[in-house]
C-alpha cells in the first residue's frame, strides 16, 4: 500500500472523492515528477543534447506542474475544487505535451520511453480524478 493510500484512510473525515483512486493520482504524480526529472539529468548527458531541447524543457515544465498539483492534491483538509480542478487539467495537459514528445525519442533513448509511460500513466490518473469531481 502507498504512502497516499495510508496518510488518506489516516484520515478521520471522508472527503467525496475515492481514497483509492486519489491515492493512485497522488502516486502518479510523484512518479511523473521523479521520471521528468531523471529523463532531463539524462538528455543532457546526450550526445546530441541540441536535439533535446524541446524534450528537456517540456520535461521541466511537466515535473514543475505534477509537484505543484500533487502538493495541491495531498491537501484534503480545506479541499478547494476551483484551485485543485484546473491544476488536474493543466497537469493532464503537460503530460500529454511531454508524454508526445518523449515518445519521439522513445526509440532510441530508453528514458524518453520510461518517461512518456509515467507521463501517460500521470495524464490518465489526473483525467480520471477529473472525470470524478465533474
């Protein structure tokens, strides 16, 4: 069980979103941020780093977004649908921008392809927290 999952069922009050499904965004979130992260380290070790660019700062941008959003998310407490609702949706559309990109480079540099997966798994997550809060 996840760290999410335990800290949410910790809590005393029920919230009226899914423990399981917020615990499974939460962990999509941090792993997105970690891969984004790992996969810039590692585009900049790249030979051709000149044509990492784009992959490099949509990675930057992605991780920034899914910190912010999984910061945001872990916040039960004083939950606010107007603040949490559009990260969610600026989170899903970073990790389809970075995801795309990532997938280009998928076949010759394994950490675009470990990352766009993260970035897929973190964009389905938010969409489907999403889905449930509409």
């Amino acid at each position: 069980m996840s760290y999410a999952k335990q800290m949410l069922d910790s809590y005393s009050r029920t919230f009226n979103v899914d423990n399981g499904l917020l615990a499974s965004t939460i962990d999509a979130l941090n792993d997105c941020a970690q891969a984004c992260t790992a996969d810039v380290d590692a585009d900049l070790g790249e030979q051709d780093v000149s044509e990492m660019v784009k992959c490099i700062r949509l990675c930057m941008e992605c991780a920034d977004i899914c910190v912010a959003t999984v910061t945001v998310t872990s916040r039960l407490a004083e939950y606010d649908s107007k603040i949490t609702k559009p990260l969610l949706e600026a989170c899903a559309v970073a990790c389809k921008s970075c995801g795309d990109e990532c997938e280009r480079h998928a076949q010759m540099h394994k950490h675009c392809r470990v990352c766009g997966e993260a970035c897929r798994r973190c964009e389905q997550a938010c969409r489907e927290l999403l889905d449930t809060m509409k």
